[in-house]
C-alpha cells in the first residue's frame, strides 16, 4: 500500500506539471492551426499531448539515435533527483528483431502504450537508417558552380568579336570588288 501511495504521489506531481504546461508555457512547444508539436529531444511521437510528454511523465521511455545507433531511453521516478543521471540508455541492437526483443525485455512491467509508441519509433528510425545508408552507397551527382558573371561577360566580348569579324569581312569584299574594277 505504501508503493501504490508513492506512485500516486508521482502521478499526482505529473499532473500538476502537465496542467502548467499545457495551459501556460512550454518551451518546446510549437503550435500550428492544426496540432501542436513538441520539439523536445525526447518526445516519444512528436506530439504535445499528456501521455507523450516527457517532461510530464515521471515513467517515461524513448528511442534514440546517435551517429547511425539506436538506443533505448528510459526515464524512472527513482532517478529523478540526478537530473544529469535521469535518463537510462541501453543500446539497441542493429538487427532488428533482437532490438525488438529487448524493448520488450527493457519495458516488460510498463504500460503498453509506451512500449508500443517505443516500438513505432524504432521501426520509423530504422527504416530511416537504412535509406540514409543507401543514399550514401548511390554515387550522388556533382555539382558545378555557374560563374555567372564570367558567362555574361565571354558572351559580350563574343558578340564584340562577331561584329568585328563582320567589319573585317564587308571591308575585305569592298576591297576585292573595287580590284575586280
């Protein structure tokens, strides 16, 4: 009785700081006429909403990239007086049944909706990962600068050479015609 008291008591303090910032402020929110974003590094689904903020869950996990690895992000009540500790992270496997694996493993005891959003993240991130390899395994196509100004400037002293060369040439049959005379 006295854990379930606890955890009332965190979801109580979760409340309160969801209530600030859904009718307040919030820095990392982004509204639009539609929905509204978060831009926290965290957020589960990149949406403003109770059960995907991270900042108003004191239970709270996430699925993170680094430098092309996927890492699992876990926040706990029992870490929360060690802001530089809050978060757990435990690196996911690059196949990506075994990294499924272990998101179920990892979050085994928490609600299903948070194993589930984990889930679709990893499945989003992977799929982006494996494209981003491939662009960079494709030869990308070079790009050349246009000196524009070199190019307006070669046309003109063309077009002064062409009427150069026509001068030349009316002078030069001018010329043979009057010595034909």
């Amino acid at each position: 009785s006295l854990r379930c008291g606890r955890r009332a008591g965190g979801m109580q303090s979760d409340d309160v700081v969801w209530t600030i910032i859904n009718q307040r402020f919030c820095s990392f929110k982004a509204k639009t006429r539609t929905q509204t974003f978060c831009r926290n590094q965290y957020n589960v689904t990149g949406l403003c909403n109770r059960t995907s903020c991270p900042l108003a869950n004191s239970q709270y996990a996430t699925i993170e990239e680094k430098e092309g690895r996927l890492y699992l992000c876990m926040k706990t009540v029992e870490r929360a007086h060690m802001p530089s500790k809050l978060w757990e992270k435990v690196l996911l496997s690059k196949n990506y049944a075994q990294a499924l694996a272990s998101i179920d493993s990892e979050l085994e005891f928490w609600p299903a909706i948070v194993k589930h959003k984990c889930k679709q993240r990893l499945t989003k991130m992977t799929q982006y990962l494996i494209r981003k390899r491939r662009l960079r395994l494709k030869p990308q196509p070079t790009l050349e600068r246009v000196h524009k100004k070199v190019e307006v400037r070669e046309a003109r002293r063309e077009a002064k050479a062409e009427k150069a060369a026509l001068l030349d040439r009316s002078i030069e049959r001018e010329l043979l015609a009057r010595l034909k005379q």
